[in-house]
C-alpha cells in the first residue's frame, strides 16, 4: 500500500517539524514516492543566478570544488538550498512515475520531458553523478532523481526549441510576465541588470507594454551586458552603472527622465545591496519590482522609508499565472532574442 503524501509535501520534512518543505533544513529525499508525487529522472540542473555566482566564488571558480559544494549541500540537506542565498533553480527531466492518487488529475504521462517550475531549495533530490558544470549558463547535468509534489508547478518541454534553451527561459519565466502584468501604455521603466537572462526579456516586454509613448531605459552591470541589450534593441536609453551605487543611479535616472523618475523599475541584479539605487530610481507611487534573489527585505524597507520615499515594492515571486507560456512566447515573437538565448544558453 502506497504511503498518501500532503500536497504541499509535509511528509517529507524532517527537520524542523511543522515548516514547509521550502524553509525546512532537512528533507526526506529517499526516491520511493507517495500517492501523491510525481518521480523525475534528472538530467538537468538550472541553478538560481545568485546561488551559482555565490556557490562559483566560493569555489575560486574551481569545477571540481563546485561539484563537492553541490553534492554536499543535497547530502546534507536531501535538496538543492544555497545556505547563504537561500536559493535553489529547477530542473529538466523525465517523467518516471506518477503517484495513483494523481490518476486523472494531472495530463502527464510516464516518459514526458518536463521542466519543473518550483524551487529546488523545496525539491528533493538525490545527485549520483555530475557529468558538465557549465558556469556561463549556471547549468549543471547530473544522473539524479528528484521528487515533484502535488501542488509543484512544471512546463512540458516545447518541441519548437532546444531542451537548455527552453529551461535558460523557464528558470527567469516569473520575471517578464510580471512585466507584462506591470507595465502600461505610456510607463517609464528602468530595468536594472538589463543586459542578463531575466533582464533582457524583462526589457522586451517592457517595451512591448509601454508601447510608444512610454520610455524603457536599460541599464547593464557592464558595458559588455548593455551593449547586449542594445544591438538587440530592446530600450529607448543604455547605459552601464554599478547597481551599488545608489546616488550615481538616481541622479543617471533623473537625468534621462527630466528630473520626474521611473513609474516602474525592475531589478534583476544577482548581488546584494542594490536595493536603494533602484528605490531612489522610482518615483513616489511608483512600483520596484525586486525579482533578484540577492534583496533584503530589510534594506529595501528601511532603506526605503530613511529617504522618505513611498513607492510600492513587489517581491519577485517567480510565479505568477501563465508565466511558462509568456516567457516561452517571447523566444517565439522576437528572433533576435531566440538567436542571442541559443547562441549563449543552448
């Protein structure tokens, strides 16, 4: 008799009692599967921008190091949770098995290639082995199983295009259709960390919304990341800053804007302390989009409130309804963007 899972996979916890999977430090990843899950053959990891960079750093960029990193944190864990981003990625596997009590509830079958959309830092997982470490594209291939809950959210792969471009996509997919839920005609947007993988497809439908009476101004970690952005065309205004420097940001802002500021900035900047340059980029009444996982919640309330600005900020819930589809339909709209994604994620 199959052991009945809940369907947000409190009977894997271990450690600490009471917690959801995501929080919890411990969990149970043994590959035998509840009445309720579903059994993936691993062939993928996309791992979170800022838990790549930090897990890279902490290496000395060493692959080898990077592989112990991640195979120790899983071990430990029985997921794959960045200790210091609190961060994880998704995955792309096969369907192996589906627990009964999904019959009928879900349109997978045994053998579909899926990419799953909720967080590995809530996924158990098991590596047995790690064949590629691809730090450009924070991609990693492994032999390995994962477990999917009931209430995990997943994408079938398209046929339209190759499996490490569509999961490059999917892993940023809650970004640009939240930029599409935000953004209207005739906005002002900054995109800050325009020239990366979220930021450009935030650009791109930024641009789409704000339509042309709105500004969309990029603005890139470096002038290799800006100059990304602009040969595709993406902004009305590029530039390149240090996301740190929050006084330089408002005053280049200020500048391109006369002086009246973004109705909407989104952030999309893998390191920490980036919070106040996009608050002070934001007009009062504005909305900051924080999609990066390196913000502090703290920073940017505090720091929001000691300079007297009242803007609206919305933390990067990297779901939002039909983001698969959205950010998918934008590699298929914008074939500047689909040959950039293939040339530097397939």
């Amino acid at each position: 008799m199959m052991k009945k899972g809940n369907p947000y996979g409190t009977h894997r916890v271990l450690e600490p009692k009471g917690v959801l999977p995501q929080p919890a430090d411990k969990i149970d990843n043994t590959m035998e599967i509840y009445d309720n899950e579903i059994l993936i053959d691993v062939q993928t990891l996309n791992i979170d921008s800022a838990s790549f960079t930090q897990i890279e750093q902490q290496a000395n960029g060493d692959i080898e190091e990077i592989k112990k990193i991640m195979k120790g944190l899983v071990e430990k864990q029985g997921k794959h949770k960045n200790p210091v981003t609190g961060s994880g990625g998704m995955l792309i596997g096969t369907v192996k098995e589906i627990g009964p009590a999904l019959a009928g509830k879900t349109d997978l079958k045994v053998g579909d290639k899926i990419a799953t959309l909720v967080s590995l830092s809530l996924t158990p997982l098991v590596i047995e082995e790690i064949h590629a470490v691809r730090p450009d594209i924070d991609q990693v291939d492994i032999t390995g199983q994962a477990i999917l809950f009931e209430s995990g959210i997943y994408a079938v792969l398209p046929d339209d295009m190759a499996e490490t471009l569509a999961l490059s996509v999917l892993d940023v997919a809650g970004a640009p259709a939240q930029a599409a839920k935000l953004v209207k005609p005739g906005d002002t947007v900054v995109v800050i960390g325009g020239g990366g993988k979220s930021g450009l497809l935030c650009l791109y439908e930024a641009k789409k919304r704000a339509g042309v009476t709105g500004k969309v101004i990029c603005v890139g970690g470096s002038e290799k990341s800006t100059d990304r952005a602009r040969k595709l065309n993406l902004a009305d205004h590029y530039f390149a800053a240090d996301a740190t420097d929050a006084i330089a940001m408002y005053e280049k802002v200020s500048e391109l804007t006369g002086g009246k500021l973004a109705d909407i900035v989104i952030n999309c900047v893998n390191i920490p302390n980036t919070e106040m340059a996009s608050i002070l980029a934001c007009k009062d009444e504005g909305t900051v989009y924080f999609f990066s996982m390196a913000t502090s919640f703290t920073k940017a309330a505090l720091g929001a409130e000691g300079v007297g600005k009242d803007v609206n900020m919305i933390v990067g819930n990297g779901y939002t309804k039909g983001h698969a589809a959205i950010a998918l339909q934008v590699l298929r709209e914008s074939k500047p963007l689909r040959d950039l994604f293939t040339e530097m994620y397939a």
